[in-house]
C-alpha cells in the first residue's frame, strides 16, 4: 500500500459524476432531516481510493473520515493540505502521536477511548508548530457490547473527559461520539427511538452539567449516525454524521485496497 506525492491524481468523469450526485442526495436528506440545522457531513472514505477523495474535493467536501491511521497518513500526504481529516476507527495507543504529528491538517478524532491515548494525542499534536488544539470526540459504548470500543457512560466517561479538560492542552473537547448496534438500529421502527442515540443524548446532558464548571459557555456537540440511521440520529439531535457506503458504494475487504487503484499506477 504504498504511494508516491506529486504526480497528478487520475479521476474519471463519470465516477466523479456518480459520487458528486450521491453527496447531494445525502446533503439534501441531510438538510430535509435537520430543518436547516446545521449539521457536518463527514464523508467516510475509508478502503477507498484517493481519487474518490479528490472528486468529492473538487465537488466542495471538506470533511473526511477515515478508521485506519496509515490509510490516513498515506492519504493525506498526497491529498489537498486544507481537508479537513477525521480519524474514527479504533486508536492504538502507539500510531496516535505518530498520527498527529504526522497530518496537520487532521481536524477531528472521533474515537478517544482512554487517558493514554488522549496524552498520546495532545504530545504529537503539541509537536506541530503554531497548530491549534487538535479536535476530539469521547466515544461512548451506548449499546454495552463487549466487542465495541469506547467509554462506559457515567464516571469512567467523566473521568476521561476531566483527563482532556485538566492534562491535555493540545486537545479540544468538542463531543461524544457512538457507533451503536447496529442491529439495534435495524430494527428500530417509524416513530420509535433508537436506544444508542437516546443513551448518547442523556450522557452528554449529564457531562454537560456535571462538567459545568470546567465547560463554562462550551456546548458538547454529538456525533451519531451513519449510512442506514442518520435521518433518525439528526432528528434526536446529532450535529455530525459519519456516511459511507451510501456515498461511495460498497467497501473492498481491507486487504484487498490500495491508495492508488492498480490501473492507474501501471498508466504512464
Ligand atoms: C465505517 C464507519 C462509518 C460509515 O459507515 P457506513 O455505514 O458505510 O455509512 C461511520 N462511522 C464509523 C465509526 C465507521 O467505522
């Protein structure tokens, strides 16, 4: 999976066409959901190649997600320096620093889970010369799954968020963030509430207060919702939602991608 900078990326026209007309679709239901709300789309782009990113870019998206941190680096050595990269996946402690001290114009990580890599996060962040505080979600695991990552609600979530607060200069906490089950979220119906983003409402009412001194003004944002519930999420509140599949098709196995599709580094 390796690349090389500089030599001009291939798009073509017709999957920049196709792509282009999906983000509008989603921006429009986007828009329909949320009453004029602002909300942030976060295209997830992850498994798929640059070039996807570079139409999107040239469409106007800014905001991009990606789960893997090399996926992430090698994609943003060679793409646009003001995207606006999200990481969402499940952090290692030891890629965070390398991470942020590697991608300055990473905006937003979604997945802190833990103090060590909170520390890890604002050290590698505090590395990059005059950059602002680096963006971050606590992820909260709503559903109590064991295979889920993220922050049990209540004290462990508090203490992580105190951690960021107290010991973490180089980071800012802008949020929460949940994945959810996702067989919860099928089998919600019309009219009921999904019972993640419900947890993830009530846990960010209670930092909220419970913080209140440490917060001051600052309102905790949500992000919750992705492809096949991000309607739902909105209309419970969500400020940011993580589509994939439904911009950008299915995904390829992981050790099946590439950067770089294969038929473009063979043409000269
Ligand atoms: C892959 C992923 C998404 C996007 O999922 P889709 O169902 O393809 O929209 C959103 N959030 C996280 C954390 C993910 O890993």
């Amino acid at each position: 999976m390796s690349v090389e900078g500089g030599e001009e990326m291939k798009i073509d026209p017709s999957r920049a066409a196709a792509l282009s007309s999906a983000i509008k679709s989603i921006q429009q239901r986007i828009s329909t959901a949320s009453g004029g709300r602002q909300v942030r789309l976060v295209a997830v782009s992850k498994l798929k190649p640059a070039s996807d990113i570079q139409a999107l870019y040239n469409d106007g998206q800014r905001h991009f997600g990606e789960n893997y941190a090399q996926e992430l680096m090698e994609k943003a050595a060679i793409l646009p320096k003001d995207i606006r990269w999200h990481f969402i996946g499940g952090l290692q402690s030891n890629k965070a620093k390398p991470l942020t001290s590697s991608v300055p114009n990473l905006y937003l990580v979604s997945s802190v889970d833990s103090s060590k890599k909170a520390t890890q996060l604002s050290k590698g962040r505090s590395e990059i010369p005059n950059a602002e505080s680096l963006n971050i979600h606590i992820q909260i695991n709503t559903s109590g799954e064991e295979s889920k990552s993220g922050v049990t609600p209540g004290p462990e979530a508090t203490e992580l968020a105190r951690h960021v607060l107290s010991s973490c200069p180089n980071l800012n906490l802008v949020g929460l963030m949940t994945i959810g089950a996702i067989a919860r979220s099928q089998a919600v119906k019309e009219g009921e509430e999904n019972e993640d983003f419900k947890t993830l409402v009530e846990e960010r009412d209670r930092l909220q207060q419970e913080l209140k001194q440490e917060l001051g003004d600052r309102k905790l944002e949500l992000s919750m919702g992705m492809s096949d519930d991000f309607e739902a999420a909105i209309g419970m509140g969500s400020d940011e939602v993580r589509v994939g599949s439904t911009i950008f098709g299915e995904r390829p196995k992981r050790e099946d991608f590439q950067v770089k599709a294969k038929a473009e580094e063979s043409k000269s």
